[in-house]
C-alpha cells in the first residue's frame, strides 16, 4: 500500500527542489512554501498546495521537511511570528535537511518538544544530481524511533539513509564530511600548482596521481587500518620516510616560490611525531597528536571496522 503521508515543503531551492519533487513522484501529497512565490510555481502546477506561511505548513502537514540556506533562515522558518512552531501541534514530525549549526538544532529541538512535537536534524549530502536523482546520503539525529516509523519516508530522497545518535549527531557528521572535503581541496590545490609550477602538464599530472595508491582509494577509507584501529604497527609506510617525501616537497616549494601552508603544516606535525620517537611506526602515528591535544583516544575493534568495509 502507498504511503500517502502529506509532506510540507519549505526551502525550494537548488536542493530542495529536488527533494521536493521526488516526494512528489512518490505520491506523497505535498504542500510547499518558500520565500519565492515563483519558485512553488512548478510543484503546484504538478498538483501540490501552496503555504503562505511556514505555520500553515504546520497546521497542514503530517511531516515537514526544511531545505533552508543555514542557520538565521532555519531560525526565521522556526521561530518567526508565522513560523513552525506557531502552529506546532503534539506528534508532528520535522526533519531538517539544511547543514546548520549545532546550536540551532538543539534550540529547535528543545523548543518543539516543549509542544509535544518531534525534530530531527537530517542533512544531506550528494549534490543537486543527487537530490534530483534521489542518490544521497542523509544522516539522522534525534529520537531513533520516530526515525525508523519514518526510515521508508526518507528513503523517498536518499539511498543511504542512517541513524546516527542523539539530537545534532546529524549535524555534527555533516560538518566534519563538509569541513574535510574542502581542507583536502585546499591541499590539493596546493600540491597541483606545486606539480604544474614545476614543469608538469596539468592533465599529465593528474592522470598519474589519480592512479596512485591515495587516488585509487576511497578518501575515508584511509582511515579504517591504522588510525581507527589505534594500531601503527607493523608499518604499511614508515614515519620517517613519509616525513622524507614531506621535506622534499616543500623544499621544492621553496625552490619555486609556491606557498605551502598546508604541507608545511602536516611537516609540523610529522616533525613533532619523528620528535617523539615515532620514526619507525606507522605514518599515520601523527594524526594521534591531534587525538592528545582534545584529550581523546581512538581503538576500534579491527573485525568492527573490517565488517563496515566489507559490507557497506
């Protein structure tokens, strides 16, 4: 039998339209709002509902979802004179897919349970392609059973779809995904000018280094052997080899004028790690100093972390 769930829809823009007119195709009846007029113009003229509030959209729907530009709007769409939570009723389900801040969800969370109502931050990941195509990964924080009555329903917009903890844990694997996304785009911009101010044909290069052993392998995976495990020996590649291949690189970039703050930064630390003692262990052995400094310790059981590669 076809879920017939009504979905209210706030926040149509280059992802959230996507979003929007999946549930759409799925059957769902939908009702719509956004700043724009103009922009529910093709969800009605498909047979979905027009919200002139987002608290309409709340007395209406069953489940809201929010595809909104961060923060301030997520506050605006909640907390404004005609927002969410003007009309906010016992039961009502709101996933929020927007990347927001920790602090948000936690005060929107907090303000809908006081109504007897359910939030769940939910951001997203995969792009506009794969918000139209539905190929997205959403990560879940709140309450896992209204998660998983509601696990179908998100599966509407996402192919890989996951709990993963209490209220903000959503929010929080979405930072760290988008926060080291752009930090290896920085260094990768870094070591390619290095390549082409060297002398290489930018395509030429590329080619090559994409086949290598980091290009060939998916980024997190990098992860799974030594620094999730807490185990850094026998060494796949030594420390002081590393911190070789490192100090030759940046020597180059100073021989060529190229700035390189990132290398020289991951210099640093593989310095202070050779300074240790550590020379002879892992590579990787210099992430723990990061882990030291907040006073963490990261060791998984190598069959837990085998079975996630093997599996998923």
């Amino acid at each position: 039998m076809a879920d017939t769930t009504t979905i209210g829809f706030i926040g149509l823009g280059t992802m959230g339209s996507g979003m929007a007119r999946n549930f759409r195709k799925a059957g769902h009846p939908l009702i719509v709002h956004d700043v724009r007029k103009a922009a529910g113009d093709p969800f009605l003229a498909a047979g979905a509902a027009w919200a002139e509030t987002p608290a309409e959209v709340a007395r209406r729907a069953e489940v809201i979802f929010t595809s909104l530009p961060g923060p301030p709007d997520v506050e605006a769409v909640v907390f404004g004179a005609s927002g969410l939570l003007a009309d906010a009723r016992p039961g009502l389900v709101y996933f929020d897919v927007s990347t927001n801040s920790l602090a948000m969800v936690k005060r929107v969370h907090a303000a809908f349970a006081e109504r007897g109502a359910h939030m769940l931050d939910a951001p997203v990941s995969g792009g506009p392609a794969g918000a139209a195509t539905g190929k997205m990964a959403l990560w879940i924080g709140g309450e896992e059973a209204i998660f998983t009555r509601h696990q179908a329903l998100l599966a509407t917009i996402g192919d890989q779809v996951r709990y993963i903890g209490p209220i903000g844990s959503g929010t929080i694997a979405k930072l760290v995904h988008n926060c080291a996304g752009y930090a290896i785009n920085t260094a990768l911009a870094e070591v390619m000018a290095l390549g082409v101010k060297a002398g290489l044909d930018p395509l030429e290069l590329w080619r090559a280094i994409r086949q290598g052993a980091i290009g060939r392998r998916r980024t997190f995976d990098s992860l799974a052997p030594n620094f999730l495990a807490g185990t850094f020996e026998p060494p796949n590649f030594m420390l002081k080899l590393a911190h070789k291949d490192v100090s030759l690189a940046t020597a180059l970039g100073r021989e060529l004028g190229v700035p390189m703050r990132i290398a020289n930064l991951t210099l640093e630390e593989m310095t202070e790690a050779m300074g240790r003692g550590w020379g002879e262990r892992d590579s990787r052995v210099a992430m723990t100093l990061e882990l030291e400094r907040v006073g963490i310790e990261i060791k998984l059981d190598p069959a837990r972390i085998k079975h996630v590669l093997d599996t998923e």
